[in-house]
C-alpha cells in the first residue's frame, strides 16, 4: 500500500495553515468491532490527519496520489460492507424516505443523485415518480451527463474525496447556475473536537478522507457562488445566491 506522506502547508480549502490533528492506522473504521474502532489485524499504515487553523476542515493527505484502482483495492473492495454494513441493506431506503418527507413536491423535480453507488435510490426515486439519473465519480461506466439539474442530491459522499475543491467543479458543472439546489450530507466536525481522533466519523478504512466542519462547508460552497443552510451536523442545503 503507497501513501501519501508529504503534508501541503495550505488547507485543500481556503489556503491557510494547517496543523497536525492525530494519528491512526488505517484499518479503523466507523464500525470497528472494539472501543477503538480497530479492525484487526492492524495494518501498520499510519494515517495523519491535519486541522486547518482557519476553517476547522480535519482532513489527511494519505490517499492524495491513488488511483481508482487504488481505492478499489484497498478500501472499496469486497471487504467494504463489514465496514459500513448499512451500505446495501439500509441506506438507500432510509435516504428516499427522508427526501420523500423533506420535499413535498419530490416528484416535479428533474435530479441527479451524485455519488449514487449502486444506484438503489435512484431507483426507488424513480418508482415514486421523480424523474431521476444517478453518475458516480468512482462507479463511472457511464458518461457524466452534460445537461444541468435544479435538484441535486449527495449521500456520504463529501468525506470520501481527497479533493474537495475539484469535486465541487463536478457538483457545480452539474447543477443549474440560476436556481439549482444540492442537498446532502456529510457528518460536520464542530460538535466533536473534544474526542480528537476517538470522533467515530475519523475512518479511514471507510474512506472518510476529508471531515468538514460548518465553516470549511461555507467557504468551498460559497467559490461557487453558493450558501449553505446546515439543517443538522448530518444535513445541509446548498443554493445558488446572488448577492
């Protein structure tokens, strides 16, 4: 396993000067099967993580030179699912429950679901009535379409992504420059700082790479002309704005 062990002297997201956060080895997950959350055999791999001084992202540059072949052979593999067992069984129902709920009007939307996996909530959005597309970055077979969207949605899809920035050009290039409206989640760091690296969201072994804090959301957002209502640390609307 190649890592990455240079750390930038920037924060991937507003520049500043980061710290070191903590250490951890890479096989602790957010579902470890002990108090540690380690998955034994430990690996041996260490995994730093640094904390941007000015907008609180926790992040790490281990994974920052992998190939998606990288990741698929050592993080999304057939070994995954022990390590987020919810992410075939449960996830996708729970998350088109929660949009049915949240947006009455669910079925006049024109969406994409970006980061949609295997794409079971595409298809449940799709037998509800909502006229809905899936692109995954990483499960990319299919060419991202080129039209723009009002309505997108993202599931645990932002701590994946060693670049936030670049990942945001995706997400903006696909969402409608006057009124498009992404909705997602991502578990924000501001209420956990006191765990250190015992927050259960630090994960390596899941690919949890880049761990937000409101504030870091609000900067990357707003680089794209973009504001963001932090409905919960989970949930969060962002919107295109016009000052």
């Amino acid at each position: 396993m190649k890592l990455h062990s240079t750390p930038s002297p920037q924060c991937k997201i507003c520049d500043s000067s980061p710290e070191l956060y903590g250490v951890t080895d890479f096989n602790v997950s957010c579902y470890g099967n002990n108090v540690h959350r380690y998955n034994y055999p430990l690996s041996g791999h260490a995994i730093y993580y640094y904390k941007c001084k000015n907008c609180g992202l926790i992040y790490t540059h281990a994974f920052d030179t992998w190939s998606d072949d990288d990741y698929s052979q050592h993080i999304y593999n057939a070994e995954y699912t022990k390590h987020d067992p919810n992410f075939i069984s449960k996830r996708s129902t729970h998350n088109f429950n929660l949009l049915h709920n949240a947006f009455k009007n669910l079925k006049s939307f024109r969406m994409i679901d970006f980061g949609c996996g295997d794409g079971q909530l595409v298809k449940l959005l799709k037998e509800y009535g909502t006229d809905a597309v899936g692109w995954d970055p990483f499960n990319n077979s299919a060419p991202m379409p080129e039209e723009r969207f009002e309505f997108m949605t993202s599931f645990e899809v932002m701590e994946h992504t060693p670049t936030p920035v670049k990942t945001m050009e995706i997400i903006d290039s696909l969402l409608d420059q006057e009124n498009g409206k992404y909705f997602f989640s991502t578990l924000t760091n501001d209420l956990h700082l006191a765990e250190l690296m015992n927050f259960w969201y630090i994960a390596p072994r899941n690919g949890h790479i880049t761990i937000h804090s409101n504030k870091s959301l609000d900067i990357l957002f707003a680089k794209f002309g973009m504001k963001v209502k932090h409905i919960s640390e989970l949930y969060h609307l962002a919107y295109k704005h016009r000052d």
